[in-house]
C-alpha cells in the first residue's frame, strides 16, 4: 500500500510542496523497505537527519533500535570504541567491556551523520561490515555478526573528497548504493513564507504571544535572501524577531538587521534604494544582472576611449612625470589606428547560452558535469541545449 506523502510531511514535520523536497521523500519511501544503503546529501541545516527516520519507520526494521551518531562529533581516537565496542584493558581507560553501536543496533538502522568525516582507518572497518556483516571490537580477535541497516549523510562532496584521498572509494560506492539529495532552502522559494509562518505561529504558541507577520517588501527581502544556512538558518532568525520585536508587523528594514551583512554585501543589488529595487527570481538572475552591468561598463570605456581618440574629449594637461620615457608617448596609437566605437548589447538568452556553451566545453561536453557547474538539472541542461541548439 502506497504511504500518502502528505501523511508523511505531518507525521515527520516536513513543511513545503517544493518538487526535489517531494522527489527526496519519494525515494526514502520507495527504498524504506528493503535492506539498501542509502546516503543523503545536502548543505547544513536542510533536514537531512529527518530522512534516516523515515526509512527506519517505514521499514520491517521499525520495531528495532534506531541510532544517530554524529561522526564529526567523535574524536578520533576513540571513534572505533564507539561504533564496534571495545574488550575490557584494550586501552588506558576501558575498565570493563563496552558494546558498540554496531553491536547494539543489531536488527535495526544505524544512521551515520557527518559520515565524510570518518578518519581512513575506520572506513576500512565500515566497509568490511557493509559488505559482510562482520566486525571485531578493539582489543578482540573475535570476529562478530551484525545485521544493521546503514543510513549516511554528509554535507560536504564525497566524490570531492575521493579524489583527494580523503575518503575510500569503494566505501563511498557502498554508502551510495541509493543516493538522495535534498535541495537548499535558496531552491525552495515556494516554501520559505510556508516555513516562516510555521515557526512564528510555533514560538508565539510556545511563549504565548502574538505571532509575527511581514509585510510586502518584507516578504520580498525574505524570498530573496540566500539562506546559507537554510532552514536551521531560517528558524533562528524567525524565532529572534518574535522574541526580540514589540512590534508585531515587520517591516524590511526591521528584517533586514536580523539577515546577516555579508549576504548584502555579496548580492548588493538586493538592497538598492527603492526606486531601483528588482526582484529576482533566482540566484542566476542576480548573475545575469552582474553581467549586463560589467558589460554596461566595458561598453561605456570603449565610447569614453573612442571619443578620446578623435579628439572628443579633452584631457587636463599635467605634468610629464619624470619616470616616464619620451618615446612613450609617440607609443599612443593614432587615430587612424582607433578601431570605430559600435555600442553593443547582450540579451538573457546569449548570456546564457554563451554559459552553457563554456561549460560544455570545459568539461569536454560531458552533460552531468557541466549541469552541476551551472548549479541546474541534467534535466534542464538537456532542455537548453536543444533550444539553443548546442548539440
């Protein structure tokens, strides 16, 4: 029987209607029930750890032991103690014997945050229990059986960090078995008023008080705001205006004390004086603004240099510094040589055509790659190629 997805946004908190948020529910669904490794992908503060929950309680598995553990939390000297157990004097201060969360997890699911995070030596360990079930605790030659059902996350590029000799490549293909990638907040605009009121409405009914409410330019300021680190991100601050403001209605200036200055910094078009405020609809938009204006810039040098040239403009005279040679200035190209100005222009379209024609190119026309360059879908890459006719 088929689990309603709307169900399952309820029973686990979920808030949104974004479509990769779905598809990502979807998969953990489809998945839940057999004994697959599943590793879940995604920035800080998206959620990840609530996916683990949901294949474990949507499984056979769900009468059994359910464990979190935090990997970049352990230390690493004692991070094979905690996952395998240890033998009583195997180290300075093992007293008695210790069960690992192996051990103790037998028959349920074991979820691995920070999984990229494990140092070389125990990842040879994991593998070994992924592929046979088999593990020794430290200090014991006895070779133990577990039956744990691996669930792993990490925020940081696992392929990245394979390359690089950080993490072992037979062991990131096992953890990959099923992989889920859970989008950032920033690709969730949709969702992001959905949330807001969610945790307004939440922390007034906490604190008994009324809850916040934005107005227009607000929202506005709040759609557009990066989010760097997504919902965690959006949760605090929404939970600091509630407690912080008498004023129940906040406007875009209040809004904006509470988002932090470098995210301003980095997009400074989103803090224009009113008059000139645009709205984006998407990160690369802003990208494309950039690039209208620097072309705007290029464009209005070359007809400041060609009016130059023809004698247009005229210079103040100063006097020659004394580090300059005398023949270079009979170096200045002539007139005659001055190429004729033609003001330019650059539409959406060839800005980002000409985009995609360079990630092609850079990456030797493989389309995944490029896709994930561009920060879009295969699926939308394959879409823009065929319109731009780029095959």
């Amino acid at each position: 029987m088929k689990v309603d997805l709307q169900q399952i946004k309820q029973r686990f908190g979920i808030i949104g209607n974004n479509t990769a948020l779905n598809r990502a529910i979807d998969i953990a669904l489809q998945v839940a029930p057999t004994d697959l490794s599943v590793l879940i992908t995604g920035e800080s503060g998206v959620g990840k750890e609530t996916f683990p929950q949901i294949i474990h309680q949507n499984s056979p598995r769900k009468h059994g032991q359910y464990i979190a553990v935090n990997c970049g939390a352990i230390p690493a000297g004692t991070i094979d103690s905690e996952l395998f157990g240890h033998e009583k004097g195997s180290f300075t201060d093992a007293r008695s014997e210790r069960k690992g969360y192996f051990e103790v997890a037998d028959g349920g699911t074991l979820f691995l945050d920070e999984v990229g995070e494990l140092p070389l030596q125990t990842q040879a360990y994991l593998l070994r229990v992924l592929e046979s079930g088999e593990f020794m605790r430290v200090g014991s030659s006895k070779v133990q059986k577990t039956n744990v059902r691996i669930v792993a996350a990490t925020n940081v590029n696992l392929a990245q960090a394979v390359s690089q000799g950080k993490f072992r490549e037979d062991l990131y293909y096992r953890l990959n078995t099923i992989p889920i990638q859970i989008p950032p907040l920033r690709e969730r605009s949709e969702d992001i008023l959905l949330l807001f009121r969610k945790f307004a409405s939440d922390c007034a009914e906490k604190y008994r008080m009324p809850s916040i409410r934005l107005d227009d330019d607000a929202r506005m300021l709040l759609i557009n705001y990066r989010w760097p680190g997504n919902v965690r991100e959006l949760k605090n601050i929404t939970e600091r205006i509630s407690v912080i403001e008498e004023n129940r209605d906040i406007s875009a200036e209040v809004l904006r004390l509470y988002l932090p200055n470098v995210e301003m910094e980095k997009f400074p078009v989103l803090v224009k004086h009113e008059a000139e405020q645009k709205v984006f609809n998407s990160e690369r938009e802003i990208l494309y603004q950039v690039l209208f204006d620097m072309k705007k810039d290029v464009t209005e040098l070359k007809k400041l240099v060609h009016e130059i040239m023809n004698g247009g403009v005229q210079l103040p005279v100063v006097d020659e510094p004394s580090y300059v040679q005398p023949h270079s200035i009979h170096s200045m190209p002539s007139i005659q040589d001055a190429e004729p100005y033609e003001e330019e222009t650059l539409s959406l379209e060839e800005v980002e055509k000409e985009m995609i024609r360079k990630a092609l190119e850079k990456h030797n026309g493989r389309r995944k790659n490029a896709a994930a360059d561009l920060k879009i879908s295969e699926r939308t890459l394959y879409r823009k190629i065929k319109e731009y006719n780029l095959e």
